[in-house]
C-alpha cells in the first residue's frame, strides 16, 4: 500500500514538473502583481475622485 501511494506521488510530482516551467511561474506571478497594481491605481484613482466631487459639492475647490 505505501509502495503505491509513493509511487503515485512521484507520477504527479513528474507529471507537474514536465507540464510547468518557470516561465509559466514568471508569467502567472507577473499577471497577478500587474492586476494588483490595476486595482491599487483604480481605488486610488475612485478616492481622489470622490473627494473632488465632494468638495465641489460643498463649495471647495481643489486640484
């Protein structure tokens, strides 16, 4: 029984390493922190765009 199991962890454990790179990792890593960054930027962005609109409301001003 505990032959199997090894041996049907070492047939997944060759499985993902013949069909995953590293450049799959870079690339899938690169994806999320350029999503992360978009997201960041978008909040940032809504915030400062509320803030206007607010002020504006009030009477104020400001760039």
């Amino acid at each position: 029984m505990d032959a199997e199991i090894t041996n049907a962890l070492n047939t997944v454990g060759t499985t993902l390493n013949e069909s995953i790179s590293p450049g799959d990792v870079a690339t899938i890593i690169g994806i999320v922190l350029a999503g992360g960054i978009a997201l960041y930027l978008t909040w940032f962005g809504i915030r400062k765009l509320i803030s206007v609109v607010k002020n504006a409301m009030r009477g104020r001003l400001k760039v």
